[in-house]
C-alpha cells in the first residue's frame, strides 16, 4: 500500500476581488530569495475623464505606458487619441487565487513570491509553479476555473473580459470552462492548442507524455506546427497529442468505484480492466477546487496522509491505461481520524432495524455523538452527549439512504468540540 505523500498547509477559500496588476515580463529563473511582489492595483475599469489618454492610463494602472495598445485591442477603442468622457475601460488581468495549499510559486519578471494564498491577483505573464506538496486553484472572471495539481507550472497569457489563454508548461491543468458567448478559452502546449466554449477538461504535459481527458463536452485540439490539423475529442475520450504519437482518440477507462474498507484512514476501490496505476486525489470539497493530498500506486489502495486533521474528506480515484491516458474518476467520501486511538471502529446492523456502532474509546473522556443524512451535520438526526464506553446503538432506521455519524471530544486547551471519530453506513430497505 503506497503513503500518500505530505500536504500539509491549511487551505482557505473564499471569493477573490478581480484586480488590475501590473504586467511584467516573466522568467522560470528564481532569484536565490524570495521577495514580495507589487500590490495589484485596486481597479479593474477605469471610467475615462476629460484629457485622458491611453498612454497616461496604461502609464497608470500598468507601471508600463508601451501596454497602451493592450488596452486598445482589449477595449475596441477605434481611435486612441480620441477617448470619450464618461466611457468605462476594462484592465489588466481578471485572475486570482481562490485556493492554494502547500508549496505554490507565483514568478514574475525576476521576483518570486512564496507563499501566496486566496485572493491574490494574477497579470499576464505570471508564471504559477506548484511543488511536490503544491495546489492551487485559479479563478477567472467568468467563473471558470483551473485547478493546478502538484509538480505543475503554467503560464497566464491573457485573461480579460473576453479572452482566457494559459500555457502549461509541465505536469497537469483540470479546467472547468464556463459556457459563455463572444469568450474564447485556450490552454497551449507545446505541440496542440487547446480551444473550447464550455467543458470540463484535464491536459497533460509531463514525464514525456502529452495528453487531452475530456470528462464533459468537447475540446479541439489545434496542432500548432505542421499540419495544423484539429482533433475533436468528445466526453468520456482522450487525445494523444505526444510528438510523434498519431494524435489519435481513445475511449477513457472507467471511474474505479470506492468501496467500504475496515482499516481506518484507507482508501480502496475494486481494479479496472486495463489498468496499469492509479491516483488519489484528497480535498475539502466535493468540486475538488480545494485539493490537499495526491498519490499514485499500482494497486487501488491507499492511506490517507498521516496529518489531515480529523474529519470528513472527499476522495477521487482514477485509473491510468498502458499508454499513461488518466480515465474517469470516482467521487467518494472518507472520515480521517489520525489519532493514536481509538484503533478500529465497526457498524454493524441488527435485525429490528437498529445500528451498533462499536469502537475503542479513551477512559475518562465523554464525547458528543451525531447522525446525519450529510457529511456537514448540517441536519442532524441524533445528538447525544455522554460516556459511551462500548459505543451506541442508533435507530431503526425506516428510510435507506446513506447515514453519517461522528464522535467529538472537548480537548484541553480547545475552544470547542473536535472529531475524533467518523463515518457513514448505508441503510437499505426494510
């Protein structure tokens, strides 16, 4: 069984401010330490006074008065030195971090800023690098995003109000596209463009293998030498965009399917024909935009990561073919408990209807049970506070439906209760 590996940095998530920042010109190179990028300005428009120009306002917003003509081209302004008053121009870059975890990179010209977190600004030609241990999640003012897993680095080379262009230069990008009219969105590679209206979508650019995995929609590959031949990949497919690999399309391999496993803190699923490795993937939300744990194995099995802190986590499971395709991927959801006891807990359903949900508690600690129809208790069934030395005994249950329960347990030195202990059973049919 392979050990996830570490990631271990807090993830926030909350809505960005689209911002205009300054555009400089970008390197890979990083400078032997790290330094704090410019602020991004504030604005995103800009509402055109007597006397403006484009000059002075690029000069402005900008810090680079030659970006003129980008505000032009981006603003249809027929003639430059002929602007309206009271006329509102669109600026600078509508990117931003909604989440990162771990160690993510943001390189601008020979600056490099680490760490980042939510909310903060990007501008054309940033360059966002995530190590080993890195996630981030970039959203665009159309509300699409693009979720950038480990040891992946892209490029952002446009993101106004009508246009979205990135180019990945190592590892991985998953894109949810929003479906908008007169809006292009394009991910480069070295070898295809990317275009597509509205799709969710993974490419691939690592370890010498290139690859588009449409999971909804369609996208066009555009190759972007040569022939300049366009591929058409549909949902459930996958193109090989590898130099010299054909550019053919192939049927992805199905989503392995997550099963109940008794060992604490594991993740399971049955093989998939075809199959030569897999992938998990472990998040705070069910979009898999706040992603925080990643692992590759033969087999499809796993441990979470030994750090997480107790609760409820969603977990994604994907299979990769002979040729290194990823296929679909299984959603599941699974309770990290990570702590030195109790050692195995067990549910078991009795024949009035009724559950016993058994484990080893600590002597001396008294614990508040819950039961709910989700995984935020948002709605509990049952609250109950007290000593269970053996466990408790919920129901009958009458409606099937999957039910989730949680032990918490009021610490020293903790404001509030903390779970300890967790899952979910399914109840059938009476």
């Amino acid at each position: 069984m392979t050990q996830t590996r570490r990631r271990s940095s807090a993830m926030s998530y909350r809505l960005f401010q689209l911002a205009l920042a300054i555009g400089l010109v970008p390197t890979l190179t990083a400078p032997t330490h790290a330094e704090t990028l410019p602020p991004a300005a504030a604005h995103s428009q800009h509402l055109v006074r007597p006397g403006d120009t484009l000059w002075d306002i690029s000069s402005r917003y900008m810090d680079n008065p030659n970006r003129w003509p980008q505000i032009q081209r981006d603003n249809a302004v027929p003639a430059p030195k002929r602007l309206q008053p009271g006329q509102v121009l669109s600026l600078g870059s509508m990117a931003a971090l909604l989440a990162a975890a771990g160690d993510v990179a943001v390189h601008r010209k020979d600056i490099v800023q680490r760490p980042v977190g939510a909310g903060f600004a990007l501008v054309p030609g940033d360059v966002i690098v995530t190590g080993r241990d890195g996630f981030v999640t970039v959203g665009f003012g159309d509300g699409s995003r693009v979720v950038v897993p480990s040891s992946s680095a892209f490029r952002l080379l446009v993101a106004h109000g009508r246009s979205t262009r990135l180019e990945l230069l190592d590892g991985r990008l998953e894109s949810y596209v929003e479906k908008q009219k007169e809006r292009d969105f394009q991910i480069r590679t070295r070898t295809f463009a990317l275009g597509v209206k509205g799709t969710h979508f993974r490419a691939r650019s690592e370890a010498g293998v290139a690859t588009l995995e449409v999971l909804e929609g369609e996208v066009l590959a555009t190759e972007i030498g040569g022939s300049k031949r366009s591929i058409a990949t549909r949902s459930g497919e996958a193109a090989l965009l590898t130099e010299g690999a054909g550019g053919g399309v192939k049927a992805l391999l199905p989503a392995p399917e997550q099963h109940f496993v008794e060992k604490r803190d594991a993740v399971a699923a049955a093989p998939v024909q075809g199959a030569l490795s897999y992938q998990l993937q472990v998040a705070r939300d069910p979009g898999f935009l706040q992603l925080l744990a990643e692992a590759r194995a033969d087999d499809p099995q796993f441990q979470l990561p030994n750090d997480l802190a107790p609760g409820f986590y969603h977990t994604r499971l994907s299979a990769f073919d002979a040729q290194r395709v990823e296929g679909m991927a299984g959603a599941g959801l699974v309770f990290a408990s990570n702590g030195p006891s109790p050692e195995e807990s067990k549910v078991q359903r009795i024949d009035d209807g009724t559950y016993e949900i058994r484990w080893t508690p600590q002597p001396g600690e008294s614990h508040t049970f819950e039961l709910a129809r989700t995984a935020d208790f948002a709605a509990p069934l049952v609250i109950e506070t007290g000593s269970y030395p053996n466990g408790v005994t919920v129901g009958p249950l009458d409606a099937p439906a999957r039910y989730y329960w949680r032990c918490r347990v009021k610490t020293e030195g903790e404001p509030s209760l903390q779970p300890f202990l967790g899952g979910s059973f399914e109840a059938p049919p009476r």
